[in-house]
C-alpha cells in the first residue's frame, strides 16, 4: 500500500518544532536582558559611556602654555590610597571613621558627571617602575574603587608626562625613573564606566 | 464517481511553509554577521584614534619641556642634555602603548635649532601658515611686561605688523615695518612714530616707550595679532596677564617630530612641527 500520510506527518512535525524553538529563543533572549547584560543592545551605551568618558579626561588635561593640566596636577597630589564613593564623598578604603577623603578636580568632575547620571566609575592608574634595573609598567592601581566592572564596562584612558619639577605628594608611589634627565615618569590614567 | 485524494496541495503548503521561514532564519544569522563584522571593524579602530591624539599631545609637550629644561641649564651642552631627556622619553613610552598592543616610535629632527633656523612669524611657524593670525587673547595691556621680537629678518619689498585690537575687533594700536621704516599707529589714527630703519634691528622691545603699546591700555582687554607673518621669521616672547592669568607665548624654532604608531591591522606615519619652547 502507498500511502504519504507518514511523510507529510513527519514534515508537520519538522515546521511545529522549528516554530517552537523559534519562540523559545526569542522568549530567552528578550527576558534575560538586564542592565548589566553585555549584548548587541547595549553597544550604543557603551558608546555614549565612552564618548562622556573621554570627554571627562580631555577636558582634564587641557592646559594653557605654561601651566599643568588639572589631571597632571591630580595625580601630583594623590598620595597612593585608595578611595570609595560613600554617597557623598570619596572616603579612604578601610579608613571610614577618618574625614580624609579626595576632593581635587578629578572627582568633582566625576561627582557631577557620573554620580549624577547613576554611572558607576572607578579610576586606576598605570605608571613605569625600575624592577631589577629595567623599566616596566607597574600593575593597575585604584585611586578610585566601586567594585568590579559588569561586562559592559568601558575602559577610557589618558597618559600623561611628569618631569622632576612635577613635586608628587608624600605616599604617591610615581618615582623617577630616570635620574639623568628631568624625566620623571609616563603615568597612564584609566576611567573604567558601567551602568548600574 | 468517487472523491479523488490527492495531497500534492498539502505538500506544496508545507514546502513553502518551510522555505519562508528557512529564509526568516537566513535573514537573521546574516543581519547578525554583518553587524558583529561592523562591530569588530569599529572596536578595532575606536582604541587607535584617542590613543594617536594623546599620544601627540604628550610628545609636543615633552619636546616643549626637555627644550625649556636643557635651555634654562644652559651651557654647552644645550642639545646634548635636550636630546638625553628625548631619548629617554622615546625609549620609555612605547612601554606604556605596549599594554595595549600597539607599538610606538618617535624620532625628532633638531636641524633647525642646530643650523639656527629661525621660525616664521605664522601661526604654526612653518613658512604656509596663516600668515594673518591671533597670539592671545584678552590682555591686559599694562600688564605686559615682555613684547620681544629678537631675530627679526624680513623679506625684502615687503611689510609685516602686530596689532592690538579691542573686544570689537578694531585696530587701537599697531606697528609696521617696511623696508626703510617702523609707523605706529594709534586709536585715532595719528601716526606716532616713523622713524627710518635699515637695516629692521634685530631686537625689537616694544615695551620701549619709543613704540607707545601702552597707549592701548585704556581701551580695555586687547588681542595680539600678528599681521603678514609669512614675510618675516625669528623668535618673540609675550608675557602679561590675559583674563586674569599669567600667560606666556614664546617661539624659537620649529622642530619636527615623526611618531610611528602600528598595530596588527595598521601602520600610521606622522610628522608634527613643534613649536618651541611654548
């Protein structure tokens, strides 16, 4: 007997079942976004985070003829700890009782900027060290800690030049690298954004 | 007569059933591919742009610092200490671009401060920069306390002028020099000074009272201008007050810097004039 009931079955089968998984990855995709989900849809805030982030430096290390640039200035005077965002200040890590905190152009801009638009931020810097009489990068240090970035973090950077008239304050851990000339050391200064 | 069964119908249905949604399936993954391959092109350039600016910047800046430095300890051995903080500057950042993976390599040329070269008065003192251009802007007049022009050559048959113009953008003092004469002209357009000079001197102080500049002082915040710089070179230095803050605007020569950046994907020459020291 020829019959093709069995062959229109299976391919009814076939069509039902990729229409249902069709429908499932659809549901997963569109209900497993949340803020902190890296994805396609999130590239055009990353892009924005990166804009306002590079915004933030630049406006930073601006300087007229003659004079150091407010982030030069900054991390002259940051004196090697390391900082958190109470609410209200950026207090010493491990210190809470203490009222010393940062208060420099850095972080006015950063409360103005970021704190307001609900963006969590945390700042690091990256400088040359003589190790065994080579010079090489140090590993990244916080000045500014909030935790570890989601995956849609973005990383913007700026590196400035600090001479030997550029005094740093007692504690920060930039030394000179090169005692022949007037260089002191190339600090790299890295903005890491995310959204809450 | 009985009822034909036939289900080639049904078939068809089906078959394009699932060749639409083969193609819907097929529409999606190729939308997919060409934004992720958009994606990966865009991220791969993204880092290289500010990296190339900041790099720059702090290049000029450097050159900037180690000629003021060398310069100040003076000596023999001007260029000798301005190359030494160079060399150790060109052998220490690529260190810090290597964290990213990109590969730097900066070489300068000094031949225009070794062969005393002078700059042209342009804007970025190459001999095609704008020859008609802005120094600063709103300076206090009395408190300039340095307005030099050392050095001074100028083309032959031709003229070349600083001006000082008020917030509205008119002349309230300038000096010109032709080739047999200086003329001063003032607010109301009285010619204060034509004294004759041949050769031009090569220090030019317009601070000397001889210029009358601070007749300007009473007509409020001035910018400097510096009118057909292309026809004349040497160095100046301006040094005064200019909306509330000490400001300095000082040439000597131009040194040209070539930064080599590279990456996986790409390599990028590029040649910058350095004015220097300011």
């Amino acid at each position: 007997m020829f019959d093709e009931r069995a062959q229109l079955h299976t391919l009814e089968g076939v069509a039902a079942s990729v229409i249902l998984l069709i429908v499932i990855i659809y549901a997963i995709d569109a209900t497993s976004m949340t803020p902190l989900t890296a994805s396609t849809s999130s590239v055009h805030i990353e892009s924005e985070l990166q804009t306002l982030g590079q915004d933030i430096l630049n406006t930073l290390d601006y300087a007229e003829p003659g004079y150091r640039s407010k982030l030069k200035y900054d991390i002259m005077n940051w004196d090697g700890q390391e900082y958190i965002w109470n609410g209200t200040l950026y207090i010493e890590k491990g210190n809470f009782s203490s009222s010393h905190n940062l208060t420099n152009n850095l972080t006015r801009l950063l409360k103005d900027i970021l704190v307001n638009q609900g963006i969590a931020h945390k700042v690091e810097v990256v400088y040359l060290i003589n190790s065994n009489n080579i010079t090489v990068p140090s590993s990244s240090t916080d000045i500014i800690y909030a935790g570890s970035p989601s995956n849609n973090a973005v990383i913007v950077s700026r590196k400035i030049v600090l001479q030997d008239t550029d005094i740093v304050s007692t504690g920060n851990p930039i030394e000179d690298i090169d005692h022949s000339s007037n260089l002191r050391n190339i600090v790299e200064i890295k903005l890491v954004m995310w959204r809450m | 007569m009985g009822i034909i069964q036939n289900r080639d119908a049904q078939f068809m249905l089906l078959a394009g059933f699932i060749i639409a949604i083969g193609l819907v399936i097929t529409t999606v993954m190729l939308n997919s591919i060409i934004f992720e391959g958009n994606m990966a092109v865009g991220g791969g350039s993204e880092l290289s742009k500010y990296e190339l600016v900041n790099m720059m910047q702090i290049t000029r800046d450097e050159i900037r610092n180690a000629y003021i430095n060398a310069t100040l300890i003076g000596g023999t051995d001007v260029t000798v200490n301005f190359s030494m903080q160079m060399n150790n500057f060109s052998a220490n950042l690529p260190k810090m671009f290597a964290l990213h993976g990109g590969a730097v390599n900066i070489t300068l040329d000094i031949g225009n401060w070794n062969n005393t070269r002078y700059a042209n008065f342009t804007d970025n003192g190459m001999p095609a920069g704008a020859a008609n251009w802005t120094v600063v802007e709103g300076v206090n007049v009395s408190s300039v306390d340095v307005f030099k022009f050392y050095n001074v050559t100028k083309a032959s048959g031709k003229n070349f002028k600083i001006e000082a113009r008020n917030s509205t953008g008119s002349s309230v003092w300038s000096i010109e020099f032709n080739d047999t004469h200086y003329i001063v002209t003032n607010i109301t357009n009285t010619t204060n000074g034509s004294t004759p000079i041949n050769p031009l001197p090569n220090d030019i102080n317009l601070i000397d009272p001889i210029y009358y500049f601070q007749s300007a002082s009473s007509y409020g915040p001035v910018s400097i201008q510096i009118i057909y710089g292309n026809n004349s070179y040497g160095r100046f230095k301006i040094q005064g007050i200019a909306n509330g803050k000490v400001f300095y605007r000082e040439r000597d020569y131009i040194l040209n810097t070539t930064s080599t950046f590279s990456t996986s994907k790409f390599k990028i020459n590029m040649t910058i004039p350095v004015s220097v020291p300011r």
